[in-house]
DNA sequence: TTTTTGGTTCACAACAAAAAGAACCAATTT
DNA sequence: AAATTGGTTCTTTTTGTTGTGAACCAAAAA
C-alpha cells in the first residue's frame, strides 16, 4: 500500500472510531482524540499536536483529555526537563474490556433483581421472564470469571 | 413491604432503569417507558394509559413507540373487536443481551484488525497493545459461543 | 521582574435534540 | 353523514450540548 493512500485510510479509521465511541457516550471531540492516539503511528502527542492535527479549539482538547483521563481511556507521561504531558491511549484496555463487560453484566443483574423484588406476582409473564434473563445473564456473569482465569493462565 | 412504599420504590426504579437506557443511546420518554413496561405490575399499556402515567405529549409518546419497536425492545399484542394496541416488553432478551455483547465484540475485532492493518510498525508500543487487546477479545467472542450452548442445553 | 509556555476556566454563540401542541387522518360508532 | 377514537405528522418552542475565544493562572525562562 501507498504512504499516502495509508494516511488516508487511517485518517478514515479515526472518523470511525469517532463515530463508534460517540455512541458510547463520548463527546465528538474526545471520540476522535481516542481514534487518534489508537491508530496513528505517531504514539505520543502533546496538548498542542492535538489542538494542532485536529484543528479544535484549545478549551475543547483540554476539556476532552481530562474527560478521558477520568475514564481512564488515556494516560499521559511527562519527560525530565519538559513541562509538556505526552498522551497516549491506556495499555491494558484487554483486561479493561472483560471487566467493563462484566460490571455492567453486574449492575443489570441488581437492576432486574430490584424489579422482580417489587413485583406483586411473582408468576405474572414479566416476573418470570425477568427471572429468566436474570438466569441467563448470572450464569453468564459466573462463567466469565473462569474465562478471564483461563486466559490468564493461558498466556 | 407496604403497598404505597412498593409502588414509590417502582417509580423510583422506572427513573433509575431510564437514565441506564439513557446511557445505551434511547431517548429519556423512549427509556422510562422500558423503565415502566419493565417494572409495573400492570403488564400491558396502551397508548393512552401511557400518555397520562407518564404526563407527556401524544407525540412524544408516538414518536417513541415507533423508536422502541424497531430497536425490538418492546412489542403491541391487539385484542379482536378492539382497535388499542396494547404495549409490553419483549420476552426473549435473555438471548438479545447475549448476542448484542457478541455482536459488539465483534465488531470491535474488525476495527482493531484495520488498526493494526494500517500500523507501519508492528513491533510499535500501540500495534503490540493493540494485538494483545485483539487476542484477549478473539478469545472472548469464541468462547461465549461454547457458552450459549452451554446454557441452551441446561436449560 | 517580566515574558513565555502550557495549559485551564468561564461566558457565550451556534447548533442539535427533545417535547409540546395543533392539525390532521383513517377506522369505527352513532 | 357526523362524531368519536386512536393515533400520526408537522411546526414551533424549549432544553441541552458543543465548541469558541478571551481572560486568566502557575511554573519556568529570560
């Protein structure tokens, strides 16, 4: 492939992402700042190569890195002697994926918990459904802790 | 528990389980009424009865219907000799949630595979994290068929 | 001490999404 | 045929989100 046509392509990808991670809950600016660090080849990049690459205002980078610092999509590094922060995206996002899986897998199961307890019948067709999911999503939940063990140990 | 305190806790729950909805992209009418389809006791609405329960407009109401229904979250069962359709949520999410996680999964793998497609170094701190990432998720989505099986056979 | 660097914070404008309300429409009832 | 029911659709209003630019600030350099 091309140098240039690479670009592009990548520069396309980073739109993606965008998109995906908007639908996520993620603002447009910070989605595309994740897009950017995941697929350029350049790894780190500075408060101004941002504001600089993605053509944005100084206030929408700041407030975009730290949302995503909270969320512990990016990290940043410093270097003695340089007062810049260096961002990059977070390394153990693998381990990161299984669990944000898991905890919501968690919270819906204390939310339909939380129903079934309220239901005056307990036989009614909502009850008995919601139980059902609650049994399908718990085995699930149980499994996945021998999943993350045997990878783990796989590797 | 007492009855008044039962149906505050379920109101309570239909706003909770609305803004979780939120969360996953629906609209705040289109989320609390899965809240309230989910949670109440009364297990089929009907148009009307969910204008006045929820003191929204007539469109808003309409225009999240249509919403809900093509997202196939909830579903209308009619009576003969009457022209309501009445609301409910749909019965088989148990199998929903598990091939909406896989689906996701999965199309996180293809992004990532581009990703790294497109890295001029693969040796490269991102490529290397990024096929990590791709490894533990690959590992993931297959095993979560062996799962479903699993589960259906138990049952 | 003043200036520069590397940002942050705040007020506001532009835009988008949500909801309301009115008008409308097709079936059914009267 | 007229009125009612059970909604839908369109326009407007309200509300919320995004991003900008200017002012600001602390640390470092001059």
């Amino acid at each position: 492939m091309e140098e240039s046509e690479r670009l592009r392509k990548q520069k396309e990808l980073i739109e993606y992402i965008g998109i995906q991670h908007q639908r996520e809950g993620y603002q447009p600016v910070a989605a595309r700042i994740v897009g950017l660090l995941m697929v350029m080849d350049k790894e780190e990049y500075t408060f101004e190569e941002i504001v600089e690459e993605m053509q944005i205002s100084k206030s929408a980078v700041s407030m975009a890195l730290k949302n995503l610092e909270i969320r512990g999509m990016i990290e940043y590094v410093t270097y003695p002697g340089d007062r810049k922060r260096y961002f990059r995206f977070v390394s153990n996002r693998a381990d990161g994926i299984f669990n944000e899986i898991q905890d919501k897998l968690k919270q819906n199961l204390e939310t339909i918990r939380q129903i079934i307890e309220l239901k005056k019948d307990p036989a009614s067709r909502n009850a008995v459904f919601l139980k059902n999911i609650y049994k399908g999503m718990e085995f699930f939940a149980r499994k996945m802790d021998d999943l993350k063990r045997e990878y783990n140990s796989q590797q």
